[in-house]
C-alpha cells in the first residue's frame, strides 16, 4: 500500500514537472515571437515549407515582392531569401520611401511658401502637389507672366527634377 502511495506521488510530481517545463518551454516561445520584428514573424509565416529561406513562390504572397524586388534582395543569387534578406531589403526599400515623401512633402511646402512670397501672387488659387521630384502647378492666374514665372519658381528650388505647368490665366 505505502509503494503504492509513493508511485503515485512520484507520478504526480513527474507530471507536474512536465507541466511545469511544457508552460516555461510555451512562455519562452510566446515572448520570443512577441519580440521578434514585423518583418521577421512575416517572414515565418511566408516561409511554408518550414526550411528557413523563401523561394520567389513563397515571397511572391507578400505584395511588396514583385519578381524585380526578389532578384535585387537575393544578394548570393541562389534562388531564395534568407530571413536577413528578406528583412533587409524589405527596410531599406522602406527607409527609401518615407525619405521620398518626406523630400516630396519638403519641396512643396519650399515651393508653395515661394509663389506666396512673390510679388502679386498673394490671394491666388495655385496648388502644389510634388511627386519623386517632379512638381505639378494647377489652379488659376492673372496673366502669362505669372504662369511662367511660377514654373522658374518651382524650378529654382532644390529637388525639383521637373515641373508640370498647368496652370490657367483667368479670362
């Protein structure tokens, strides 16, 4: 009777413990995948196979991967992303864009600001809307003069790649 007790305490403690190190194993693994970056959970989920690399099928279900993108990201060209490729190229591309819009956003704010400040343009209706660098005037002026003189405006600031003129003389 007494061996028998001690059999079933020693059970219970053996399955305690197993309890005990399932839950500590399955805590390390929910705050390690809380922990981990966007790119890289994305990256385990795109990685179906389970083998560590995505191949362009697998990439190719993230949007941001066109077949251009994939080919520029595998830098050792073997036909597949590692994690450190795929998240690598994934936030310099990133980084490149927010720089755009913020260099977009800087030379309309620069280009705007000048039209205002020249001499009988105050009050008019002209917008500004700047994209990778080429600017686009629309809305109304007085004359011909001002038409051309708001595109040697937008030229002159720094940035600017090209200007769209299209704006119109009142009548």
């Amino acid at each position: 009777m007494r061996k028998t007790k001690e059999i079933k305490s020693l059970a219970l403690l053996s399955v305690f413990a197993l309890s005990l190190s399932a839950a500590q194993a399955m805590a390390v693994s929910i705050s390690d995948e809380a922990s981990q970056s966007p790119d890289v959970k994305q990256f385990n989920e795109l990685d179906t196979n389970g083998d560590g690399h995505l191949d362009y099928t697998e990439a190719g279900k993230d949007s941001f991967y066109s077949k251009q993108r994939f080919n520029a990201a595998d830098k050792n060209k073997d036909g597949k992303l590692t994690q450190a490729e795929y998240s690598d190229y994934k936030s310099a591309q990133q980084k490149k864009e927010v720089g755009r819009v913020v260099d977009d956003s800087t030379i309309t704010t620069k280009v705007k600001a000048s039209i205002l400040k020249e001499e009988g343009f105050s009050g008019l209706q002209v917008s500004v809307e700047t994209f990778k660098g080429v600017v686009q005037l629309s809305g109304f002026v007085n004359n011909k003069a001002q038409v051309t003189r708001a595109g040697e405006i937008a030229k002159s600031i720094e940035g600017v790649k090209s200007v769209k003129n299209n704006l119109i003389v009142k009548s």
